[in-house]
C-alpha cells in the first residue's frame, strides 16, 4: 500500500505542476460529465430514445448497468473509506464522500462505455461503429483524468473506477447479445422454399 499511496501522491504532484487556464477548462468540463445530475440525464434521454426506436430490452439492460454502477461505488465507498486528498491547490470543492473508487470514473464507463457498446452491436457500417466506441470511451477517460487533475481524487481511486465501470458495461454488451434486441439495419434475405 505504501508503493500505491507513494505513486498516486506522486501524479497528484505531477498535476499541480502541469495546470494551465486551458487545462483547467477542459477538465472542468470533463468532471461535468460524471455529475449526478448529468448522468442521470443523459441516462434518462438514452433510455426514452431506446424505447422509441422499439430497443425496450436494450434500455432495461443499460438501466440495470447503471444502477448496478451505482450500486458498486456507491458500497465500496461505504466500506473502504478512504479520504480524499487533501491539497491546497485542488480547483474546486472537495467532495464530501469517501475517495474510492471514483464514482466519476465508474458511472461514466458503465453509461458511455456500456451505451456505446450496445448502440456500436446495432450498426452496420464500420467507420460510424468505431466513432461510436471512441466516443463513448474517450467520455469516461477525460471525466476520470479530470478529478486528480482538479485535486479531489486519487489516481488508483479513478483506475478502479475505469476497471468497475468497464466490467458493467461488458456485463450490459453480453447481456445485450444474449437477450436484447438484434440489428434493426440487417436486411433480411428471403428464405428459400423446400425443396420437393
């Protein structure tokens, strides 16, 4: 634990030294991402658009995710209890919840991650798929880099986030394969009759 809290200390050290007016904006805007309030917004317009478009299992499957998400950080906090870091330069207010894992890092994985996993399963064309998954990951990645950079995380409390919130969305990817809703763009082939 000593070679841990000796490395997170050390990027913490790190990101004091490498702020920057345009870095700190970029990464204000990356910490939005993994607020409540813009989860649970986004999560909610996801799962309107998914039960419009007829994709109601898909919308189940990324609720349940998320909750399961939440459900994670929010009890590990509970039990491990470790404190935030406590440095003079951090950029905005520290949190009042325990340091790990990073509820940021872990909810943004499982939303952005596991929502573009399942819409990239119902695409066709494979340019459009991948900008769909680097999306979808660079979201999560820029909200957990933010919350060292802003001095109210550890680095190893976001790392287990990212580890978290990947393991929900995959969970999301394979129930989706498993019991969602298949391509709506597949054109289907006619079947040939019986041979008599």
């Amino acid at each position: 634990m000593e070679h841990l809290q000796a490395a997170d200390e050390g990027i913490l050290y790190w990101c004091e030294n490498h702020h920057s007016s345009v870095g700190n904006a970029v990464m204000e805007l990356g910490t939005l991402l993994g607020e409540r309030a813009v989860v649970i917004g986004v999560l909610g317009a996801v799962l309107f658009l998914f039960w419009l478009a007829g994709q109601r299992r898909a919308a189940l499957i990324l609720l349940l995710a998320s909750l399961l998400g939440i459900g994670i950080s929010e009890s590990t906090k509970r039990l491990i209890q470790r404190e935030r870091p406590d440095v003079a330069w951090k950029l905005i207010e520290r949190p009042h919840s325990p340091s790990f894992p990073s509820g940021h890092a872990l909810n943004t994985t499982t939303l952005y991650g596991g929502l573009a996993l399942l819409v990239a399963r119902r695409l066709r064309r494979r340019l459009v798929c991948t900008l769909v998954l680097l999306v979808g990951f660079a979201l999560p990645l820029l909200s957990g880099i933010s919350r060292p950079y802003l001095g109210v995380h550890y680095p190893s409390d976001v790392l287990a986030g990212w580890t978290a919130g990947l393991a929900c969305a995959l969970l999301a990817l394979w129930a989706d394969q498993r019991w969602g809703e298949q391509r709506t763009d597949r054109v289907s082939r006619p079947v040939d009759p019986p041979a008599s």
